[in-house]
C-alpha cells in the first residue's frame, strides 16, 4: 500500500504516468484529491466562515475556482496577480498579505477601484509605510510582528499601534482588522510549535484587548498558516477577539510531505506530482531523471520530494535540470523512457515553477490549465 506522506491517490498517479506522449517535467493535480482536501480543511476550522485562505500555494484560476466553489469567501494573496485574479472570479473579500507601499499600493489601489463591489485591504505596519500611500484611501490591516521579525508593529505596543491607527483613520483609511504571520515556527517540534503559537497569539491577544478597551473596534483577526492554524483554532482568545479569528492556512489546498510530516492525519493527502521522465539508467540502482531545480525548489530541507508508490527510493541533491534517484532493489529499476511522479515536500515553491499544468478531472479526463496568477508584472 503507497504511504500517504509520499503518494497521489494511487489511480491519479497511474493515470498520469500512462501518458508516453507527454512532455517532462510536468505539473499534475488530482481534483478529486483537491476537493477532499478542502472539505477537510472546513471541517476542521468549523466552515468557511473560519478560513481565510492563502492561495500564494494556488497560483491559478483554477484552484481558485475550487475554493469559491467550496463556499469560501475571504481569501490571503502574495502578489498582484493573484489579488487581480481573485477579484476576477467574483472573490468578496481580498487582503494582500503584504505591507503595500509605494507603486504597489497604487496598483493595489487601481484594482478596488475596478472592483468596487468587492473588499480589498493590504497590510500597514508603520508610519513610514503609512506615508508613502499619498491620497488613496485603502481598507487596512495592523500586520503585528509574530517574532518571525520580517514584518509588522511589535506585539507589546498598542499604545504606538493606537496613535498609528488614528493618523491612518485622519488620512481616510479604514482599518479593518489585524493580521499575524508566525511562519518561522513551522519547522519546530510540535509541542514545542504549539505552545510558541499559544504565547505569540496571547501576545496578540492583549493588544487587540486595549484597542479595544481603547475605543478601537478590531473587525478581524487573520492568524494561523499552514502549519499553526491548529493550535490557533484551540486557543483561548479572549472576548475582545474570541468571535473574530480566521485561519489563514494555504498549502492545505495542494498539501506537500512536509504538511503531512507536520500535521499528522487530519483528512489531507497529496495533490500534486511532478511528471519525469527517466534519462538514464547510472549502474545497477541509479537512474536520472529530468525534474532538476526548475522543477521542484529545495527551501524545504532534504529530501525535497519523494517518488509515488514505489518504497527504498533514495532521493538526491538536484541539479539545475536533473535528479538522481538511487533505488534499493535493482529490480525496482524503472527504464529510460519510464514516468515516475514525485511528490514536492514544499508545493508552493514548486507549483511557482511552471507555467502551465494537467488536471485530473473527477471523470478521468485529463485537462490543461493554464497559472494564471503565477508571475509578478512589471507596471508603471
């Protein structure tokens, strides 16, 4: 039986590798698998009134698509392309997960104004940001440094977060909520992951208590990634902020070795694979294939993916264009010519890499999309 840390659904993976004509490396995605995922992800906030979800990991229309099918409403995005094409499928609600400055929040600005009828906020987390936004008046949320020490206004500050609050309301801001990132505990021990999630957020916590106590409404809090929207969902908030907190999890949607290693059971499994192609045939137990760094990122750790439904594969360091696979039984030992699929430990990074990719339809069709949401563009 394939192990579900490493394997697509078994008669996706064969499906897909029953394509001699196809053209390697390849990105594949099991709608079926997709889907799953994204109802488990709602049973387990409580329903899409909980998930504000992060679609840096969907890069296209398509698996947007999937999630406003779902009932999702509220969605993260990294980057313009992705804000663009959520506002274009009809999203309601869209924050861009990054302190918008300069031209950035001009186009970000250009985009509310096309969509009137949808909300659009970015990230502020200080006066010198505020001062490069000029005139356009923008819904906003306090982004609140989690530790991760990239962004955000110190947690243990509300009296600077309240006098920053009040220039950006005097400028014709709306400030709409608070946003906390804590990705920099993703790679720790889970006890210990959990209860450094537990004491950012009652960091967090205190400080949307004296807003609040402050007479300054907090809407919304965004909190929880991929790899702490758990124990953020189990935290005991208190009543200035209990009825308010949305998860913001997006690697769910595809899930990665990684999540799995992480996460435990929860209902996710594998959605994506990287079609290759066997090269060569390296001695008794080697074989190259061409799935290299173009194909799949290493910014995850070692090994960086893992070979679907085949167990004693050694997986080695990738070259620009190559990857070496070392099997255990030499007469396990697929042939030049052969597909193999593997599954990234980090999909995000590795669905940033293409350009394009095949769909498993629910009915075994096959479908090519296009990642409409995958490049940043350069606008002046």
């Amino acid at each position: 039986m394939p192990d579900p840390l490493r394997s697509l659904r078994p008669e996706a993976a064969a499906r897909f590798v029953d394509q001699p004509g196809l053209a390697t490396p390849c990105l594949v995605i099991d709608e079926v698998t997709v889907d799953a995922n994204i109802q488990a992800v709602l049973r387990l906030v409580g329903g899409p009134e909980r998930w504000r979800a992060h679609v840096k990991t969907a890069k296209s229309g398509w698996a947007m698509g999937r999630l406003l099918e779902a009932g999702v409403t509220r969605f993260k995005a990294s980057t313009y392309e992705e804000v663009r094409c959520l506002l274009e499928l009809g999203a309601p609600d869209v924050l861009y997960a990054l302190p918008a400055v300069g031209p950035g929040l001009n186009q970000l600005a250009d985009l509310a104004e096309r969509f009137p009828d949808q909300r659009v906020a970015v990230l502020l987390d200080s006066p010198a940001a505020l001062e490069t936004w000029g005139s356009r008046a923008m819904r906003f949320f306090l982004d609140v440094d989690s530790g991760m020490h990239r962004t955000g206004h110190n947690a243990n500050d509300p009296r600077g977060a309240a006098a920053l609050l009040d220039r950006a309301a005097s400028a014709g801001h709306t400030f709409v909520g608070v946003h906390h990132y804590d990705g920099h505990l993703a790679g720790l021990p889970s006890e210990q992951r959990d209860a450094r999630t537990g004491a950012g957020l009652d960091k967090v916590d205190r400080l949307i208590a004296a807003l609040v106590a402050g007479g300054i409404p907090v809407p919304e809090l965004v909190t929880g990634g991929s790899h702490t929207f758990l124990p953020a969902l189990e935290h005991c908030f208190g009543p200035a902020v209990r009825r308010r907190v949305r998860v913001s999890p997006g690697t769910v949607t595809f899930c990665d070795v990684r999540s799995l290693e992480r996460l435990g059971d929860v209902g996710l499994r594998p959605a994506v694979g990287v079609l290759a192609r066997v090269l060569s045939a390296v001695g008794p137990a080697r074989v190259t294939v061409d799935a290299g760094l173009t194909a799949i990122q290493v910014d995850a750790g070692s090994p960086h993916a893992a070979v679907s439904g085949l167990d004693g594969v050694e997986v080695g360091s990738p070259t620009q264009a190559h990857l070496a696979l070392h099997f255990a039984c030499p007469d396990a030992v697929p042939v030049p010519g052969e597909l193999l699929c593997l599954i990234p430990r980090h999909v995000d990074t590795t669905v940033a890499q293409f350009g394009s990719f095949l769909v498993l339809r629910s009915d075994n069709t096959l479908e090519e999309h296009q990642m409409t949401a995958r490049h940043h563009e350069v606008r002046r």
